[in-house]
C-alpha cells in the first residue's frame, strides 16, 4: 500500500536520499527541515508516518515528537526516529514522549520500507475510525470529551516457554502492567483472555512457532486488533522483518532492556487504547443513529429498515409478520395540564411498560410523538391481539408517576394491530392498515384494540 511520508531532517542531503528511497516505492514524500516546519506540515498535510531526525538545531526531534503527542491534530500520526547512534537512553527517552520506534543511521531500507508499511497500515484504521468519529460529533451523536491515558495497568499475555525467561518478563511488567502467562491465561476461560489488551510473543520459543502463533492471531476475529510484540534475537534482521510483515505491532530484541520493555508496552497500549475509544464513538454513533434519545427505543427508521426484511421473507413463504401501533390516549391534555415535562415522564414510563410487555424477539419502537409501533415475527393475528391487549391493560391498570413530587394520573393507550399479507410488499402499506385500526379503536371511544383485516 502507499501512503504519505513526512521526512524531517536539517541536513538537506539526509531528507533527499530518505525522499528518493521512499519516492522509488511509490509513497508521497513530505519534507521539512526543522522541528517547527514539521509540526506546522503535520497539522496540515496529515501524514501516515513521520521520519524525525533526533538532533537538529533550535527544536530537536525529542522535543518535536513530544508536541506532535501533545496536540490532539496529530497524536495519532506514527513517529519513528531517526538516530546517527542506537544508543540505549536514545531510545527509551524517545518512546516515553511518545514515538512508536527508531531507526539507527545509516539506514536499512529494507528495514524502514518495513517499518513504514506496518505504521502506515494502523494509520489507515486509525484515519477511518477518525472521520467516522468526527461525522457522529457533527450530528451530536458523539461527545467531544477526550481523555488521555498512560498506556498502564494493562491485562498482559506473556508467549514465552521458557519459565526462566518468561518469569524475568512477568516481574519487569507487573510494575505498571497486570501480565500473565501463558498457563494462567488457560484457566481464566474465555471472559478473562477476553480481557488482555496486549500479547507479547517469543520467536524463539521450543514448544510453538512464535511467527506462526503471531499469524494466527491475526487472522481470527477476536484477536484481530490485539496488538502483538515480538521478541526475536537481536541479530536476526530476516525474523524482524517477517514478523513486521506478518501484522507484529512491534518488535523488541535480545536481550532485553527492562526500561525499553516497559516503554514500548505502554506505546502499544496507549495506541491501542486509542483505536479501540474511536471504535466506541464509532459504535455510540451508530446506536444512536438508530434509537430514540428519550426512550432507549428504536426509532423509525431503524424500524422500517427491520420491517422491510421481514415483509420480504414473508413474501417468499416465512412466517407472518404483525404490527400493532399504539397512541397514548388524550395525550396532548396531559401536556397542557402539567407541562411537556410531565409529558415526558408519561413518555418514558409507557416506552418501560411496552418494552416489558413483548418478547425479545419483537421490535419495539417510537413511531414518533405519542405514538408507538410494535413489530412482532412469526406471529399469527389472534396472538398478536392478545399481545396487544396485555399491553393495553398494563398501561390502564396502574398509575404513571410525573414531576418531581411524583404525582400519580392514569392513562391509557388504544392499539391497533395488523397482519402482513402478500399485498403488503412495503411497510407503509402494512403500517398503514395498523394506523386505520388505530383510528377504529380511537372512534369507538379509546382504550381498546382493535384489528385491521388483511
């Protein structure tokens, strides 16, 4: 895949030959020459991965990758550092402002084309969930409160079958991290591995594949966006990069730097914790884009989409569908009496009454206003109307409380109920039919069901 790369550098000649490498496989380079210019670039170009020399004048790459971590614009760009030295403090100063790893000059390409298209790949994910995010705040479906987090108290799996080593890893990590082994993880059955927020993974290991583990991983949809680090060898460059190209998250070698361990775990927490607050906005949105704010019930909407799929599987010989729609009697009275706030209340406690009235399969929802429909699969009309009429008498039979000195009124509700039939292809027709039983019921002096013949 392409992407967009911002290449930062003082040296010119260092940001031309960084420009030509990435440029000759195919990705769109952005270049700037000091720690303010590529903060500036990346607030507005965004790219997918920002190439940050360390030591440049006046702002230096510590610095520059703290403010890009700080502001919210570009917190979700990945950073890789560019060092002249892999030196130790280097690297652990580095993560701990916030970048996602280093690259030591002069530069491997291979290594960096890898690292490039690991990072890239994420900010793909991260940029989607991003825009899905902002069109749910646009429409007030999402808040805008933002928190930070830092990346500890993390559910840790440890992959390692050496208990020497693997015991080394647990006691470096249970400074900031919850970790477990791989033992312990068997025992805690599908809800608590359910819980592990990261894996990290040995690829040496006697008992199993360390890779062909990481693979797996991968490609099942529970375990899909868990991110993985891999311990490999240090001078196995080959094992490195397959495992970046395997979908590895990142990779840390032997031996082990406790501070580096700790430091990159939090970055792949963090980053994780990141993505997965997006998919919940994301999710937020979409449950909100489809229930009624004020009752927690589906909205119209959502109910005419569900109802159209039922209709058209009846159509082809399924079972038959009814709808009933209910309307608070006298509704508007209640309101001019004691206030749109009472009217609320009365609202809210018929949508408790009518969810609790119906079973799981059916659908119920707020047609809009006082007004209520009730989809109910694979239901014949003498069942309908007896579930019509245990919903009308549990609205008639107890008193609904309003304001805060919760005053007690009574109210009722007239139903009407209709059956789907081969001539009812779309749900306005069928919901047409339950609104002329409706009108029926309300004719004939409210509280009372009424059915619609076919």
């Amino acid at each position: 895949m392409t992407a967009r790369v911002l290449v930062v550098d003082d040296v010119e000649p260092n940001v031309r030959l960084l420009e030509a490498k990435l440029q000759h496989e195919y990705y769109t380079v952005i270049t700037a020459f000091s720690g303010e210019q590529a903060i500036i670039r990346a607030q507005t170009d965004n790219p997918d991965v920002i190439l940050l020399d360390v030591m440049m004048p006046g702002l230096d790459g510590f610095e520059t990758c703290k403010r890009l971590k700080e502001d919210p614009r570009t917190r979700h760009i990945p950073v890789v550092m560019v060092t002249a030295l892999d030196q130790r403090q280097d690297r652990i100063k580095g993560l701990s402002v916030g970048a996602d790893d280093f690259l030591s000059k002069p530069i491997d390409d291979v290594a960096l084309l890898a690292r490039v298209r690991s990072l890239s790949r994420f900010k793909g994910v991260t940029d989607e969930l991003r825009n899905r995010e902002a069109v749910g705040k646009k429409f007030g479906v999402i808040d805008n409160a933002t928190s930070r987090d830092n990346g500890q108290g993390a559910r840790v799996l440890i992959l390692e079958d050496d208990a020497k080593r693997s015991e080394r890893l647990r006691r470096t990590l249970e400074t900031e991290q919850r970790p477990m082994l791989m033992e312990e993880a068997n025992s805690l059955g599908p809800d608590g591995q359910a819980s592990v927020e990261l894996m990290v993974v040995s690829t040496s290991g006697v008992a199993f594949d360390g890779l062909r583990l990481a693979a797996h991983i991968r490609s099942q949809s529970v375990t899909r966006n868990l991110p993985i680090l891999a311990i490999v060898d240090q001078d196995d460059r080959q094992l490195s990069l397959r495992a970046l190209e395997l979908g590895v998250n990142d990779i840390i070698s032997r031996p082990i730097d406790e501070e580096e361990l700790l430091a990159r775990v939090r970055t792949l927490i963090k980053r994780n914790r990141y993505v997965e607050s997006l998919r919940s906005n994301v999710d937020q949105s979409m449950e909100k884009a489809v229930t009624d704010q004020l009752t927690g019930l589906h909205n119209r909407r959502y109910m005419e989409s569900q109802l159209s799929g039922l209709l058209e599987r009846a159509k082809r010989g399924g079972a038959p569908v009814s709808v009933l729609i209910a309307d608070i009697d006298h509704f508007k009275r209640v309101n001019d009496l004691f206030g749109h706030d009472a009217g609320d209340d009365v609202i809210r406690q018929f949508s408790e009454r009518l969810a609790s009235n119906f079973r799981p399969r059916d659908l119920a929802c707020r047609f809009g206003g006082e007004e209520f429909v009730v989809i109910m699969p694979e239901t014949l009309p003498e069942d309908a109307m007896i579930i019509a009429e245990r919903l009308r008498v549990s609205i008639a039979t107890e008193p609904f409380y309003i304001g805060r000195n919760r005053d007690q009124i009574d109210i009722t509700c007239s139903v009407g109920v209709a059956v789907g039939s081969q001539l009812d292809d779309r749900p306005d027709r069928l919901l047409k039919r339950a609104d002329e039983a409706l009108y029926s019921a309300k004719q004939c002096g409210r509280n009372r069901v009424m059915a619609q013949a076919a």
